[in-house]
C-alpha cells in the first residue's frame, strides 16, 4: 500500500482475476477497481511516489507508471531487463532504482539502464533498496548477499566477507549506524561503517550478530518479495514481517559486546590419547615467528619432548627404568634431535622457495626429510630404552615391573 501526496491510498493485490487489475484506490471511502485492460497488474509487489507525483507499480507483468491521465506499462520490450519487479526506489537523483527477478535496472530520463556481471553486480532476485545520508545505495539480493553502489563501483558482501547469511530481504538502519538485514535464517545486524572500511580496503572482513528463536523470534523465517519486508517506526523501533507474526528491535535495548571471550587450551586429544601441550605451543609459536619452517622445526623437537613424556609415563605405569649408561647418552641423544629439527628447519625454509623458482623435486626433497627425520627420531628414543621398539619395551616390563631395561 501507498498513500499519495493527495491523501489517496493505492493497493495493490494479489492473483486477480483473469479480467480484474490487482491496483486498487482508495479516496475518501470510495474504492476504484480497475479492469486487467486498463492496468494489466495479476499482483502487485511494489508501489513508490517519485519527486513529480507519479506512482509506479512493479508487478509480474512488468513496470507500471500512472500519471495524472493514464497507466504506461514498461516491459523487456522498453529495455526491462525482466518483467517481474520485486523492489522500486527513487534516489535523490531521480532515478528509478528497478529490481527484478533478473537482476537490476535504473530508469533515468525515459531511458533503462541494465547492471549486470560486467558491472559487478549478479543477474539475480533483488529484494531491496536503501539508501544512506550519504547517497550511497545499498542493494539486498535473495540469495546472493549485499551490495554497496557507491561512486559508479559496486561492492559485494556475502557470507566469505562476513555476513551472516546471503539474503537480505530489507536493510534498515537504526540510530546508531547499524543495518538490521532480514533473511530466511533471521534477523542480522552489521555497522555500516565495517561495511564502509571493508570496500575501502580498510579491513578484510566485516562482523554481524543473528538474531532468531533463541533470541525471542516466534519464527525466525522473514518474509521478502514484496515491497516494504519491514519498516522504522518513529520511535526507533524496527518491525519486520515473518511467517509467523511480526518481530519487533528496539536497538537500542540490543546490548553489543564486540570483544571476543578469552579462550584456554587446558587440554589437547589426538585420537583419545592425550598429547603433550608444550609441542602444541611449541608448534604454534615456531609457526607463527618462522612460518611453515618453524612448524618443521617443531616436529622435530615437539616428538622429542612427547618421547620424554611417555618415557616418564611408561617408567610410572610399567616400572621400567633407564640405567647409568643410558643417561650418559642423553646428551649426545639430544643434541641430535636438535641438530635434525634445525636441519627440517632449514629445509622447510628454504625448499619451498626453490620450488617456487621452479626446482620440480624440492618438494619431494622436504617431504622425505620430514619422513626420514621421523623415522631418524624414532630410533633415537628407543635407542635411550635399548630396545628394538615399544611393544618389546612393555612386554619386558610387564615380565618384571622392577627390571631395569638395560640389563
């Protein structure tokens, strides 16, 4: 619906007769109904004012402009780009902002320009306009995420850019500068300035909250398609339409906490068993100061220090212990495995680079340095055991919980 600037009310309908418009007028309680032939409306999904008193109709047979003295009716045939209008605007400009099932048109100066691919912009559903205080225009899409039309350029934002989802069935802005952004999953907001900084290059990726049933919504599915899919009263307040009543913002009861919680790794599983937490803040450490090359490196001495772990384990659980001589050769032990995590350090380092320069096996080379470092580790540790694996180690345990090993 619509009230003119004459106090007149337009309504439009839905799936008419065959011989009876979906445009209706209301004025001074008397209704008009028009016959399909005058105006050729089955239903009607939107209905705008433009700056000169014309009312325009996006309906499944296309666009409709009715003047002071008869409807015109603009199809693909005009330059449409598809007959079904699902969303109509008028900028500051004057410009008719179309949005159909196909994609977007402008209408300036009886003239239609079509956006497509070319500009930036997906030949998909357009559901909604808004435009800002500052002149630039937002574009809601069904399923294909936001855009921004600022300065001839388009801006896409979809849930890899940090929506919450990909519709957008109508863009509100509330008093602090947040869009509210309905979809099929929700309600989402997202500052416009995040938006503003992500289009500027300013930051790589925007942050939005959902809201939905957990949040209080009867329903969560927000209902698009036709034109207004939710409004702001003037209280502040923001009323969106769902399938199953009405859901009510009132922004500013809407606390924001943009902080991340704290986050404590107390404790690290790998296949149920438990793994050493100083090889993981070794691992992430190393990789974050020397890249892959420090993760490398970390495999290296990461393993050792598990090795020692389950060494001292085994001795409390199996009551094996490691004699004189064994000990005598820890040193010697260890500055192997550091002298061989320093040697994947480099290769990882550097091989990549030569793979890059097209060296074809540098690749290959750092995999079998990582395998044989591996290997080469393994052996060391049962060497501090003396023994020819782990199961040997055990089972002379279990056979005599006080035997020294070595002997």
């Amino acid at each position: 619906m619509l009230e003119g600037k004459n106090g007149g009310m337009w309504i439009g309908a839905w799936d008419q007769p065959a011989d009876r418009s979906a445009v209706r007028y209301l004025k001074d309680g008397n209704v008009k109904t028009f016959r399909f032939a005058e105006v050729p409306a089955s239903h009607v999904r939107a209905i705008i004012q433009d700056h000169a008193g014309n009312i325009w109709f996006g309906t499944a047979q296309g666009l409709i402009k009715h003047d002071a003295e008869k409807f015109t009716v603009y199809s693909t045939n005009e330059g449409l780009n598809a007959k079904e209008i699902q969303a109509l605007y008028e900028d500051r400009q004057g410009n008719i902002w179309i949005g159909a099932d196909n994609g977007l048109t402008k209408y300036l100066n009886g003239k239609f320009v079509t956006y497509t691919d070319k500009e930036g912009i997906a030949n998909n559903i357009v559901r909604a306009f808004y435009e800002d205080d500052s002149g630039t225009m937002w574009i809601g899409m069904y399923d294909t995420g936001l855009y921004r039309f600022k300065d001839g350029r388009f801006t896409h934002y979809t849930m890899t850019e940090g929506l919450f989802d990909n519709g957008a069935f109508q863009i509100l802005e509330d008093d602090q500068g947040t869009f509210w952004i309905s979809c099929n999953l929700g309600i989402y907001r997202v500052k416009k300035s995040d938006l503003n900084d992500y289009a500027d290059g300013r930051i790589k990726k925007v942050t939005s909250i959902p809201y939905n049933k957990r949040d209080g919504m009867l329903n969560s599915e927000c209902n698009g398609g036709t034109q207004p899919a939710g409004i702001k009263a003037r209280d502040g307040r923001l009323w969106f339409p769902t399938q199953k009543g009405v859901a009510v913002i009132n922004p500013q009861a809407v606390p924001l906490n943009l902080q991340p919680p704290p986050v404590i790794i107390e404790s690290v599983m790998v296949d149920a068993k438990p793994v050493d937490l100083r090889a993981v803040v070794l691992a992430v450490v190393l990789g974050q100061i020397f890249g892959v090359g420090g993760i490398a490196a970390s495999i290296a001495l990461g393993a050792w220090s598990n090795a020692l772990a389950l060494i001292r384990s085994g001795a409390t659980t199996f009551g094996f212990s490691i004699d004189a001589a064994a000990r005598r050769r820890l040193p010697r032990i260890v500055a192997s495995a550091l002298a061989m995590g320093g040697a994947l350090w480099l290769a990882a380092r550097f091989v990549p680079a030569l793979a890059a320069n097209g060296h074809g096996l540098a690749q290959a080379v750092l995999l079998g340095l990582l395998i044989g470092g591996g290997i080469a580790l393994y052996g060391l540790l049962l060497d501090v055991l003396g023994v020819v694996n782990w199961r040997q180690a055990i089972r002379l345990a279990g056979q005599n919980p006080a035997r020294d090993l070595r002997d």
